[in-house]
C-alpha cells in the first residue's frame, strides 16, 4: 500500500484535471476568455493574411497557463487520501473498515430525508420532515419505556400489552455468537508434537491442562490429570478464529473478526504471526474501564479430543495474559489504559474459546507496556 501511494504521489499531476473544482474551473474560464479578448485586440492590428497563423499559434499556448492554473488550484490534501496509509494496518487486524463506510449515512439520508419528502405536501416540506423524524423518534422512545416497564412487571392495560405484543413479535431471536476454528496449523497430532513446535515445556502444558479443566469441565467430564494419559491425548493445532462481534448500536447485525495465531511457525513465509485479543477474564466489576475483559496475546488454537469420548471435542486457546496498570484506571494524560506484561506472567494460559470476545489494538508505549487504543471504532470506544 504505501509503495502504491508513493507512486501516486509522484504522478498524480496527470490527475489534476479530475480533481478540478467548481470554483477552479470558473477561475479558469474567466482567464481563458481574458487571455482570448486581449490577443483579439493585437490580432485587430494585423494583417488578415497573418490572423489565421496566429490564431493556431495562440490556441496551442493557451493550454500552458490553464495547466498552470489548474495545478494551482486544485490539491489531492484531503482525508480520504490520509486514510489509505492506515488501511493496510487496519485490515491486518480486523480484516475489514467498517468504520469507513457510508453505508450509515446513506441509510440515515435514505430513511430521514427522502421518505420524509414523500410523506410531506412538498409545502415547507424541511419542518414537515424534522416534525415528523422527532414525531417518530418520540414513538419509539415510549414503546421502549412501556417495554422496560413490561419486563419489570409493572401493571399496563391489556391494549397497551396486545400492541406491545404486537410491534415485538416480529423481533428475530438474537443470534447465538458462535466461535469457529479454521486453518490447520503444522503437523501436530498430541501433547509432545506442539510442545516441540510452541517451545513450552510439558510441564507447563499439563499444568495448564489441569488447571482448565478443573476450574471450567464438569468432574465427571474432566480431562485426565495423569501425564502419562495427557501425553497422548490427541490434539489439533489451527491457525484461526472466527469470533462474530455485535456491530455498534445493531441487535441483529455482526461484524466478524479473524484472530491468528501460528505459534512459532511463520506466517506466509515471514515471521510468526499472533494477534492481540480480547479475553474476558472476570465479571465487569473488575480491571477498572476494562470491565472485566483483558487484552491478550493468542499464542495457539486447538482442539482436544477426550479419549473415553471421541464425540467430544474441547476447543480452547492458548493466550498470554496482560496487566492493567493503575487498576485499570483511565489516564489523566491521555484517556487511555495502559497494560503491561509483567516479569511474574505466565506465558501459556489456556482458556476456552467463547471467552475471546475479539481482535484488540494496543499501541506500544515501552518495554513490556502497551496502550489500549479504545478510539480505534466506535463499539470499542462505548466499551472501554
């Protein structure tokens, strides 16, 4: 991307013409037809055998100050332009900009005004559209206070009740987030293969083994606590995630998020790649503005088969846990939270996959501490 915008930087006068504005190009008429009148005069002095030779000769000199003005004027010094040096980054995290797109804007532009329009006389017709935006609004407002009363148990009328029945029962059931694992990663069949292939001990591996599934299986659904049967549990390593986060401000409409995670194998024949994530550690009273969620580096994704049960599949992920620092508290300085790996984290825990929530962004500060950039849209910013 940024080898892209250099050479459009580089060649974009070719481009000035597009990007000639309304105003630019009335600048440009008036002087054409300056420059017409003024040689208009000197041709009246001379002789009709040389008008026609210095006609041709002043229309192919005119094209030099309308460039010149044309490039003057016009500039390619907007937004839009900035943004494209930071999509590449973007969608390397999330995999998509929907914080980019119009989308929002028409839809409201479509539902706001021009139904609107079509509903007003066309006599004053912009107080008639404000009047009956903030007519509707206020409906929906007291449908939404009588529903909240509803589910309270408050005592309404039956009409109120068979009209509140009536404009909810055409609401879709939410949809159930649901996390899929996809891409398989290296040749890895049980415990000792990903050992050699993540460089973590056994022991670290079986301790963590042990310690999810006592604290999130059943007992009598547990995984096995001796080394010897954990060794050869079969096991599958995959590369990515698929976490469907609820849109900002939607009931019914996701966004999908793809961490990956290859561990220490590379990632398109470069380095090893392992994203930032959202964990949700604890209930929201806790970690300060984070409200119980942690950002976390995910080390691996597996799968564990349970040998007394070949139906069951345990799907977890391996992360590396961060602090926050100062409780998690906002900062006077600059409004974000700052977290830290600290020297005592451990580098492997294992959780279950419905407690990544989706891709975090986290801006580094210093050695071992990261900002936690809650501005990067719209949903994380209500969030944190």
């Amino acid at each position: 991307m940024e080898d892209y915008l250099d050479q459009f930087h580089r060649m974009k006068d070719i481009f000035f013409e597009c990007r000639v504005t309304k105003r630019t190009q009335a600048k440009v008429d008036k002087q054409q037809k300056e420059i017409r009148r003024q040689r208009a005069l000197i041709r009246e002095r001379v002789a009709p055998s040389q008008r026609r030779r210095m006609r041709d000769h002043d229309r192919e000199e005119e094209d030099e100050p309308r460039m010149d003005m044309i490039h003057g004027e016009s500039h390619f010094i907007f937004i839009k332009m900035h943004l494209l040096s930071h999509f590449c980054d973007h969608i390397h995290q999330f995999g998509n900009i929907p914080m980019y797109s119009t989308e929002i804007g028409e839809l409201a532009h479509k539902t706001q005004i021009k139904e609107g329009w079509h509903q007003s006389n066309k006599n004053d017709a912009a107080g008639q559209i404000v009047h009956s935006y903030g007519r509707q609004h206020a409906i929906r407002m007291r449908l939404l206070n009588l529903q909240s009363q509803k589910n309270r148990g408050a005592d309404l009328s039956p009409n109120v009740l068979k009209h509140l029945d009536r404009t909810t029962s055409t609401v879709s059931p939410p949809v159930i987030c649901t996390r899929i694992l996809k891409g398989r990663g290296g040749d890895v069949s049980h415990i000792v293969n990903f050992s050699r292939i993540s460089r973590l001990s056994l022991e670290i591996i079986y301790r963590e083994l042990i310690r999810y599934s006592r604290l999130n299986l059943p007992i009598d659904h547990g995984l096995p606590e001796d080394h010897a049967t954990l060794r050869s549990l079969p096991i599958e390593l995959l590369t990515q995630l698929e976490v469907r986060v609820l849109a900002f401000q939607e009931a019914d409409v996701y966004e999908i998020h793809y961490p990956r995670s290859t561990s220490t194998l590379p990632f398109r024949n470069q380095g090893s790649r392992n994203d930032w994530v959202w964990v949700q550690a604890g209930t929201e009273k806790i970690y300060g503005a984070l409200r119980g969620r942690l950002p976390a580096k995910l080390v691996a994704l597996l799968k564990i088969r349970d040998p007394r049960s070949e139906d069951t599949v345990r799907r977890v992920a391996g992360v590396q846990l961060l602090t926050p620092v100062n409780a998690g508290c906002l900062s006077d300085l600059h409004g974000l939270v700052t977290v830290q790996m600290r020297e005592d984290t451990p580098g492997f825990t294992i959780v279950d996959i419905g407690t990544i929530l989706g891709l975090a962004h986290l801006i580094p500060e210093e050695d071992r501490r990261w900002l936690v950039n809650s501005r990067i849209d719209l949903r994380t910013f209500n969030e944190v």
